[in-house]
C-alpha cells in the first residue's frame, strides 16, 4: 500500500478571492508569478496559470454587483487576454509576458477605480464599514 503525504496548505477547494481588496492583493502575486504562475516551492503544487485566472474570474464574480456589469464583462475580457499572451511567452522570452502583466496591472486599475468610487459614496462594505469593498 502506497502512503502518499498531503500537505496541510492542500485545500480540495481552491482559493477564490470575495472582495475588491482580496482581488487587489491576488493581482500581486499574479504579476510576481507570470508568466506560469506555478509555484517553485512546491508547497502549493496544483498552482498553475489555470488555477490563478481560474480563481481570478471567480472573484469577479463574487463582486459583479459591486463592480457593474460594464465592468464585469470589460474585467473578464482584460483577464482572458492576459492569460491567452503568458500562455504565448511560457519562458517569458517573447515580450507577451510583459504585455500580459501590463493587463494585470489594467485590472488593477479597474478594481482600485471601483474601491475608490465606493468610498467616494461611503458605500459600505459586508461588515458596515466604509472600506471600498
């Protein structure tokens, strides 16, 4: 019989960010794992480009009334380009990888835009508070 080990960081579900702010923080690991945003610990071995813009596009969705349709939909389309051109440049030896950062970086824009019109409106978040998520 074969013992395999399974790591306590080893969750059957994966990680989907649920707000403005945990999305801003996954964008920066994002643009510090591309271009195949597999993880060379080893510890989080299931990470790969799927998993991240997996979960990345979930997130959208866990804000999509927070964020607009317009910008939902202008989101995922930014998301599938940056995957399509770090799936293109795997040994980040093309320049796609810096063309699909500057998409990450897009993104971001977007989500701190979002934030910052919340505040603006004193919108509060899921715990009252006025925090732009």
């Amino acid at each position: 019989m074969i013992e395999y080990f399974v790591s306590s960081y080893r969750k059957t579900n994966p990680y989907i960010p649920d707000s403005l702010s945990e999305i801003y923080d996954m964008l920066g690991s994002m643009i510090l794992g591309a271009p195949t945003f597999i993880d060379a610990t080893g510890v989080f071995h299931d990470q790969n480009i799927d998993t991240e813009f997996h979960a990345l596009t979930e997130g959208f969705g866990k804000v999509r009334k927070k964020l607009g349709e317009e910008r939902y939909a202008q989101l995922i389309a930014l998301a599938a380009q940056a995957k399509a051109l770090f799936a293109d440049d795997p040994n980040d030896d093309n320049g796609k990888t810096d063309e699909g950062r500057a998409l990450l970086f897009e993104i971001e824009k977007l989500i701190q835009a979002t934030r910052s019109r919340r505040v603006a409106a004193k919108r509060k978040d899921d715990d009252g508070d006025v925090s732009g998520d």
